[in-house]
C-alpha cells in the first residue's frame, strides 16, 4: 500500500511528513476524536476520479463532531473542496480512501471535553480490498457486544469507540474467520466489527434498525435505495434474531471500507448454497458501476476531482 504525500493538517496541505502531533494530545491519550471514511473511485475511461457522497460523509462527520464538543470551522461544503485540493496534489489515479480526523489537540492530562482546543486533518491513500474475500466471507459470530448508544454513541464514529471494532475483528481473524457479527446487549444482530449487514430472506432484504447500535452507514442508505429503485428488492429495517442468519437464502455486508462483501459462510453453517446469492451479485455489479460514475442517474451522488486530466 503507497503512502499518501500530503495531508490537510494545521489549516493547509503540507508535506504528510510534516503532519505530526506529539504525544500530550488529548485525542491520543482519551480516544477524544471523530473521524470519517470516503473512497474515490477512478474511472479509467473517463480518466476521472470520483468521491462518493463526499456532502453526506461531511455531514455526518459534523455530527459526530458535535457528539463530542468538537467545533470546527467548516461546512460540510467546505470540507468537499478542501478534500479535491487534496486529491488534485495526490493526482491519484486508481481507487483511493480518504480519512477525515477532527480531534481534541490540546497537549494535556485531564479527562474532559469542554474547555479543550479542537483541529481537524485529513489524507487519502491508495486503497483496494478491506476484505479480501469479498465474493464469499466466511464469519463468526462475536463473544463481544456492540457498544451501547448510552455508553458511546456508535451512530458517531468516535476514536475511542473503535477500541470495540478493534476487539471483534483481532479475535475474527485470529480465529480465521474473515469477520465477526457482533449482537447488542439485547442478543439481536447489530453489525459487523465495522460495516452494516443485510440478511435477504424470500426475496426481501432486512436489515438492523438505526437503533441497533449501529453506524448510519452511507453506503447502508445508498443500498436501500438502490435496492428498492433500481433492483426492485423490498427492503424491511428491522431487528433480527441471531439464528435468523441461519435460514437466510444470503447475507452481504456494506460500508465505505469494505463496500459490498458477500457472506456465505457463519461459523460451520453455509448461508444459502455456500455462494454469494443473486441479489447480492447484481447489487455489488449496479453498486461499482454508480460509484464509478456509469450510472448518469446517481452522479449527482459524485464529486469528481480533476477539472483536467492529471499527468501520467
């Protein structure tokens, strides 16, 4: 994986070399930061790169910002064009994922969150497969329980929150497992260690409520609606019962990250046939073409970077 050359840092694009914080920074010390996750997309035939819902992403990010007394001075707007100067001075042309970071940077000792300076970075790397097996994960479910929305809002996408997803995804792999289905305190399916899960049972997708504990995913909000408008799939938020994956006909997981994975395995049970399902097939085949801007009815959901070609 290529290491980016720039990152927004200190209120301009500076050298990534330059992009250090010292160890006194609250955020370090308390997990006090927020952060985002977007993906550009290259279209080779249009020699174009594309962020996908780059607004959304911001607004979201904004929020969770504001779950943990964070004040920055930019609109979501703002941070959309602050990010195509970014990508301009990677001139990147293949896929990319950005990872936007607005943090406590006061250098103290001192569990708080008032009263304590705030700043925001952000950089973008070349970026392929989260999950490797994107075409059939094989997963477990986890000993550890989704964070519950009063102790740390898993809505926001909070640093220190990720201390759990860190906890489920270790004990997945190491166990060789590709991913982990996580449940809530009240034992229904919530998420993966850090993407959402739909199940697809008699033609239907079903999927966790927002709250379940879970991350309002772009890419989940995007799904719905390309499944219900585009691939003409009823989809039912709702919560769902550990054994229900069991009798499922398929299973994907979705998110920035891992985009669209199909899940045919859980533990020593096939779900459906052992491969990934039609409806997933088709969905993960539309979903590519849309980020990628093939689909001329989802570009307003894309922000391309280069207004001129960049150089070979």
């Amino acid at each position: 994986m290529a290491n980016p050359k720039y990152a927004f840092f200190k209120g301009k694009i500076v050298p990534m070399a330059e992009a250090k914080i010292s160890v006194m920074t609250h955020a370090l010390n308390y997990g006090t930061g927020v952060f985002g996750g977007l993906r550009g997309y290259w279209n080779d035939k249009q020699e174009q790169l594309y962020i996908f819902r780059p607004i959304d992403h911001f607004k979201r990010l904004l929020q969770s910002a504001r779950m943990m007394r964070i004040e920055l001075p930019y609109s979501a707007d703002d941070l959309t064009r602050l990010l195509v100067d970014l990508l301009n001075a990677e001139g990147y042309r293949e896929n990319c994922y950005i990872r936007p970071l607005a943090y406590k940077s006061s250098e103290m000792i001192g569990v708080k969150l008032h009263g304590v300076d705030d700043d925001f970075t952000m950089f973008a790397l070349p970026f392929g497969r989260y999950v490797q097996n994107e075409e059939g994960a094989h997963v477990c479910f986890s000993a550890w329980r989704r964070i519950d929305d009063n102790a740390i809002p898993a809505r926001g996408k909070i640093v220190g929150a990720y201390a759990n997803s860190s906890l489920i995804k270790s004990d997945a792999l190491l166990s060789g497992y590709d991913e982990a289905i996580v449940l809530n305190e009240d034992g229904h399916i919530s998420e993966m260690s850090a993407a959402n899960i739909f199940l697809i049972r008699d033609g239907v997708a079903i999927t966790p409520p927002v709250n379940s504990n879970i991350l309002e995913g772009i890419t989940r909000r995007s799904i719905i609606q390309l499944l219900k408008e585009d691939l003409g799939i009823d989809v039912v938020e709702r919560d769902i019962d550990r054994t229900e994956i069991y009798i499922a006909d398929e299973a994907f997981m979705c998110g920035t990250g891992v985009q669209i994975a199909a899940i045919t395995k859980v533990e020593h049970r096939n779900i459906g046939d052992g491969t990934m399902g039609a409806i997933t097939s088709r969905l993960r085949d539309y979903f590519f073409k849309v980020v990628s801007g093939q689909i001329e009815k989802y570009h307003s959901w894309l922000t391309p970077v280069y207004e001129e070609v960049p150089a070979k």
